[in-house]
C-alpha cells in the first residue's frame, strides 16, 4: 500500500470513527454480552483440551498423533480441536464486529438528525459550547436518557436541582422518575 492510500485510509478511519462515537459506544455496548459469552464458552471448552495437550506431553506422548473420534465420525486430535475451537471463536468475533458496525452505520443518520435539531434549537450554541455539554447522544435516548449522557447539561442542571434538594441520593420514584422517566415508567430502575 502507498503512503498516498495508508494516509487516506487512515485519515477515513479517524473521520469514521469521530462521525458517531455515540451510536458506536451504544452498540458496542450492546456487543458486550455477546462478546463475554462467546469468551466464556471458548475458555470453558479450551481448558480440558489444554489440559489434556499437557497431560499428554508431561507422558512423553507427541498430542499432534493422538486422534479421538468426533461427533461426525471423523477423527481430529487435541491441537486440531484447539485450533478450530479458536477459528470458530474467531468468525463469531467477527460477526460481533459486523453488527455492532452495521447497528453504528444504521444509527448514524439518526445521530446527524439529533445533531441538527439540537444545534437548531440552540441558535448554534451547541457548536460554539465543548461537545459534551449540549450533545444528546441517540444511544443514551434509545437506552433511555432522552437528554442524554451523564456530562450532558441538561443531566447536570438536574442533579444540581436534586442535590439542593438533598434529593441527590435518592432513589427513589420520583428522583428515579426525574432522573430516567422511560425506565422508570417501564419498571426497569
């Protein structure tokens, strides 16, 4: 690869990355499950395979000439069920990796729309003020803060409020209420 093209794939990359970091870390977010459980269930698998590996090794044997019997009739050793055991961990990382970025691109044109419409209905101020003050991040609506992340100002003005209050660590209705009115309304608290 040119330096012309690593420049400019880089440079997209960077683009890329900066155009919807909200919707990215939602969805990342939402990934994570998958991606714990799909970890868990190799670690669980690999142990017994390791641990024979090295039991056979420890006896002298050679594990790469040890075949066993699969489910299908065929026969794979130690190494080659280790090795496609990590293959196949590695095609369900991929697919993570496709849906978290298809759910970031599908989430993009709402976030551009959010911008719009806060920008607008800020006279502009949205762009001028740091980001984080004034940005509502269409991950944390569709996770039920439809004013946005913790750093958000309208988040901010709201637990100043509830802090001269004395309300700040209550959690109970109507803080919770006041605090995340879909979750709340839903029952999830």
């Amino acid at each position: 690869m040119t330096n012309t093209k690593f420049v400019a794939a880089a440079l997209a990359a960077v683009i890329a990355s900066q155009a919807a970091p909200a919707a990215a870390s939602y969805c990342e977010e939402r990934a994570g499950p998958s991606r714990a459980q799909v970890e868990a269930k190799v670690n669980e698998m690999l142990g017994p395979i390791d641990k024979g590996i090295a039991e056979i090794i420890k006896g002298g044997g050679d594990p790469s000439k040890i075949a066993l019997q699969a489910e299908d009739g065929s026969f794979k050793t130690l190494p080659a069920l280790r090795n496609r055991l990590l293959a196949d961990k590695a095609a369900a990382s991929r697919q993570i990796d496709e849906a978290v970025t298809s759910c970031t691109k599908d989430l993009k044109p709402l976030q551009d729309v959010t911008d719009a419409y806060v920008t607008s209905l800020t006279g502009g101020l949205s762009k001028v003020l740091p980001k984080h003050m004034l940005h509502v991040d269409v991950g944390q609506i569709l996770g039920g803060k439809p004013f946005g992340g913790e750093w958000a100002v309208i988040p901010h003005l709201r637990e100043q409020i509830l802090a001269a209050l004395g309300l700040k660590n209550d959690r109970g209705f109507v803080t919770s209420f006041f605090r995340d009115p879909i979750r709340t309304i839903l029952g999830r608290r």
